[in-house]
C-alpha cells in the first residue's frame, strides 16, 4: 500500500519542482527549522553534495546566543553560512524555503545571508 504524503511533503515538493525548473545550474541555498534551533545548506543538486553548512547547534553559536530559535540567531546563522559559501566558490545561490513561509526566522535567514554577500 502506497503512503500517502501530507499537504507539508506536497508543498515541499511543488517548491523543489519550481526551484529546478528555474535554478539554471545555481546550488540551493535549502533551510530546516525546529522549534529550537535552525539549519541551513548550500546543496549542489547536479553531484548531490553539500558545499557549505551552518546551524544555531554550532559550538560558537550556542556560546553567543541564549536559544537558536531567534530571529537574531537566524540572521547569524545566514551570515556564517554566506561566508562558508564564499570560501567553497559559491556566490550565487536558489533560496529553497522547505515548505516554511517567507516570514520571521526564515526571512531573516535568507536576508543574513544577503548581508554576507551571496546572492539570490
């Protein structure tokens, strides 16, 4: 029996789809949030590898921040992962918001990592 995938994996989905059919050959810039911490990646799709990675888990970040589920934290996150990014080549990027809207942590993810130079 087939499993059937929730509205979420779907939004997912339509997202991913509409990022590959306008990507060109640009990595994607892929966020995940919890309730308490929040993740971010530079994804080459075409060899399946991650080019750079950043997390509010992070030893530094966990030593500057109260929590990772802050706004302030999110922003720091998007700043460290540009400057990983950078490092690895990478200056423009997909913004994939993984099925989350456009609003509070996630925008201010995508704007840290605008401050620190990558582009999308």
């Amino acid at each position: 029996m087939a499993k059937s995938k929730t509205s979420t994996d779907r939004r997912k989905a339509r997202i991913r789809r509409a990022i590959a059919a306008n990507a060109g050959r640009r990595p994607r810039l892929s966020v995940f949030r919890s309730s308490k911490q929040i993740y971010a990646q530079v994804i080459d799709d075409e060899h399946g590898r991650t080019l750079a990675a950043a997390s509010s888990l992070e030893k530094t970040m966990r030593e500057s921040l109260k929590t990772g589920a802050t706004v302030e934290a999110a922003r720091i996150v998007g700043k460290e992962l540009a400057e990983r990014a950078k490092k690895a080549g990478v200056a423009k990027v997909v913004f994939d918001r993984g099925g989350y809207m456009y609003h509070g942590r996630v925008k201010a993810l995508a704007e840290g990592a605008r401050e620190g130079g990558l582009e999308f």
